[in-house]
C-alpha cells in the first residue's frame, strides 16, 4: 500500500493530474493566507462540489466548485476544507478516503494521505468524519464563515451548530464575496491559462470558419469546435457551444445546434474551451457561403465598430459601465441610421435589438466574478466585450411586451410601423461579436485577437478548403 500510494504521489505530479500540474501549491496557499488576512477573526469553511447523478448508476462529469479550487487545488468530489486564520495548524480537509476497491473501477484518488502530501493540507481527515472531528475544531470560535452560495451546506453547518449551546460560533458570515473579491485580479499563471484556452478556441473558430459551408447541421461545426479542444488538451467546454444560423442567430443562449445551416444565413458562434480549469469566452459571426451580403455587412459593420471602441478604451481606471455606455452608443446610432429605431434617446427601441449587457468577468467561469458596473477596471482583470444586434423573426409582436414596462401602446404601433420596412430587410441577421480583453498597467492586452473579425479576413479565411470536409 505504502509503496503504491508513493509511486501513484510520483506519477500524479508529473502525470495525472495536468490540471495541478499547472499551479504551483504555493500559489494555493498565498491565496488561503491573503483570504485568511482578510477576515478579522473566526474560521472559514467550505465543501466543494459533490456528484451529481445523470441517470441509473451514471453521473455528471465532475467538476470542482470553482472557489474551491481557487484555494485548494484539489479536483476530487465530496471534499471539505477549515481554514483557521493565525493557528499553526491552519488548512484542514476533509477528503473521500482511498478505497483499493473502487480504485480498481475507477482508477486511484488521492485520500487522506494524498491531501496532505500533495496538496499540503496541514492535516486531513476521511469525510466521513465530518459532523464529529469538525465540533473540536468549532469550539470556542466565535464566527464561522460559510459560503452563502451553497445553501444545503449552510444548513446542514448551522443545524450542527443549532444542537450545540455555549461553546460553538454564534455568527454565521458568508465567505463568497471575499474569494469573489481576490478572484477578479489574475495572476501571471492564470493568465497563462487563460490565454491557452483562449488560443485553443481561437484555433476552434479558424477551423469552424474554413469548414462551414451550406447544407450543413449547426451539431457538425459544434462537432469540429469539440475536437479541436479535446485534441488541444482542454478538459470541457466552458460553457455549451451557441452555434446559431439564421434564426438561430437572433435567439441569445441557443444552445440545440440541429438546424441545417442554408446559403444566406449568418452564423453565431458563441464558444469557449476550459483549460486547467480556465474558460474562454469568444463570439464570431460568419456568413454561411463565406460572402457577406450587403445587408449582413450593415449589422456587421456597427457590431464591430462598437465592440472595436469598447476594447480600444480598456484601461485602468475606467468602468465596464463606461465601456458599455461607449458600445451602445455606437449601436444606437448604428440602427438609428439603418431605420430600425426612431428616437436615438429611447432605451427601450435599442433593446428591441440589443437587449444584453456589453461584458462579463472571465476566468475560473465563463461569467466570473467582478467587473461590478461603477467598479473601476485594475491590471490583471479580465473580462469580455461582446456587444451584438438581432433581428429576430418576431420581435416586432415581442415588442409589445415593453407595455410592462410603461412604453404606450401608441407608442408601440408607431414604432412598429415606421421600423417594418428595415426589420423585413434585416430579418434573421443576428451578430455578435466577442473578445476577452485582459486590463494592464498602461491599456489592455486583447487575449483572443487572433480570431479574425474584421470582414474582409474573415472572407479570406473562410474561401480556404477545411481538412474536415473535403
Ligand atoms: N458566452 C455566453 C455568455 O457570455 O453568456
Ligand atoms: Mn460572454
């Protein structure tokens, strides 16, 4: 056993585990020691994600909860971590044990032992002994932090707690917003990973623009994005891949990808590789026969030039509300110019046709925590700007749900009718186009440049032949 268990510690550094391979465990605990700095007092407990069943003895594919690994780096389920700020004894988890029988079904796991030797726990424990060993740990602490997001933890520690009087914390804190904080600020190492995800899907949307061609399924370009990741060592998706054509491109989070994809369609590819735990997020749009028509151009052309304006200003200092302020105002006047809104002051009309928010944190999730709208933008935060236009089939009977929102009904009708001969030309482009952008000393860095987007390199790109459908 104990030589096994050494030889499995030797090929998991340099083997198994490529996801740990990648941070160094010191990374791990400066981040646990500025989390345990940052609470004035009490002790902080979390419990990572556990499995989840798909159907009869199969489960979901595991995935550790993202602020778990942030601070641990261990990627087995069912694990529990007790930090105890100012303690010599100060990361105590607790891990499923190694069990030599499911190990022959399923492979090795680290236990006990591997929590403290690889993961440098100060002492372990088999999780089975939670709800006993954790009452020495809580007593005489006055407050405990848990994370609010984990409801059924949280109940099960506070009901612990509830059949103890006297010596146990009285007050229970939430930790989430803390990690979210430390979270937002990328390292050098993360930014490495994220930068080979982001490269990763870059290379998924080369490959996507050379192969699609018409009459074939939205599932067949979501098929070549998967290869290209797990070919490229990326673990998952991020997210589900969004390959929308044609009325598809219009609908925000289409996620079914089966349609057959025809000759005058644009295509939405809203796509992310994960990689050592790291999302991606990057949105294209390409013409189907590889020629923008006129009228794709239009939409285009104000997609890019708002999304181009809301990059090019990244810069310490400024706020993601800026930036989308900057983005929707160029696509305002955009569709203003087009016919497709009348009044350029109405927030309302420009939501008919662009109804979501220009950016989003990324990292250890593809909507990471930060980038809160007057929060001001640091070096090493990365987020997203991904501005769009959708003309979906109906939103002009869509439209009279802005009543909810005060809009007159006269006001509506003559919308409609003034808008209606540009929304029959426009109907069914949708266009959004996306890029991570990484905030430095001095500007911006952006990561996901290299997928084209500008529209006379996307052409080019996409007249060459694909390897994948000669
Ligand atoms: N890429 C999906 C989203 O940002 O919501
Ligand atoms: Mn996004």
């Amino acid at each position: 056993m104990a030589f096994r268990v050494k030889v499995f510690f030797m090929i998991s550094i340099f083997f198994v585990s490529h996801i740990f391979a990648e941070i160094n465990t010191n990374e791990f605990a400066q981040r646990r020691d500025k989390l345990m700095q940052k609470i004035s007092q009490g002790v902080i407990l979390m419990r990572g994600a556990v499995e989840y069943a798909r159907n009869g003895d199969v489960n979901f594919k595991f995935r550790q909860n993202s602020n778990f690994y942030y601070l641990s780096g261990f990627d087995e389920p069912d694990a529990t971590m007790l930090l105890l700020p100012g303690e010599a004894q100060k990361f105590i988890m607790f891990v499923k044990p190694f069990n030599a029988h499911m190990a022959v079904w399923v492979g090795e796991s680290y236990g006990v032992e591997g929590a403290m030797k690889i993961f440098k726990a100060d002492t372990a424990f088999a999780n089975d002994t939670f709800d006993d060993v954790i009452k020495s740990y809580l007593r005489n602490k006055e407050t405990v932090y848990l994370p609010f997001s984990d409801q059924e933890f949280a109940s099960h520690i506070t009901s612990l707690l509830n059949t103890h009087y006297g010596r146990y914390p009285k007050k229970i804190e939430d930790i989430d917003q803390y990690i979210n904080d430390l979270r937002q600020i990328k390292s050098t190492k993360e930014i490495e990973l994220m930068q080979k995800a982001i490269d990763i899907t870059v290379d998924a949307h080369k490959e996507a623009m050379k192969a699609i061609k018409p009459d074939m399924h939205e599932y067949e370009i979501a098929a070549l994005i998967k290869y290209i990741y797990l070919k490229n060592g990326s673990e998952r998706s991020g997210f589900p891949s969004i390959v929308g054509s044609g009325p598809n491109s219009t609908i925000l989070h289409y996620e079914k990808n089966e349609r057959k994809m025809t000759q005058n369609d644009m295509v939405v590819m809203d796509i992310g590789a994960e990689y050592g735990m790291y999302s991606a997020d990057v949105t294209r749009t390409v013409p189907v026969d590889g020629k923008f028509s006129e009228e794709q151009k239009d939409i285009y052309k104000i997609v890019l030039e708002s999304q181009k304006a809301g990059v090019e200003m990244t810069k310490p200092g400024i706020t993601l509300s800026d930036i989308s302020n900057k983005s929707t105002e160029i696509i305002k006047n955009g569709l203003f110019d087009l016919g497709l809104i009348t009044d350029k002051e109405s927030r309302w009309q420009t939501s008919v046709w662009f109804m979501h928010g220009v950016s989003h944190g990324l990292g250890l999730e593809t909507h990471d925590p930060g980038g809160y709208r007057n929060q001001k933008l640091e070096a090493g935060m990365v987020f997203t700007v991904e501005p769009g236009i959708y003309i979906g089939e109906n939103a002009l009977e869509n439209v009279y749900m802005m009543s909810r929102m005060g809009v007159s009904k006269d006001a509506i009708d003559a919308f409609v009718e003034a808008v209606k001969p540009a929304f029959e030309k426009y109907k069914n482009i949708g266009v959004r186009i996306e890029d991570d952008v990484l905030v430095t000393e001095t500007g911006y860095r952006n990561l996901s440049e290299k997928a084209p987007r500008e529209i006379s390199d996307i052409e080019k790109l996409m007249s060459k032949g694909s390897k994948f459908t000669e």
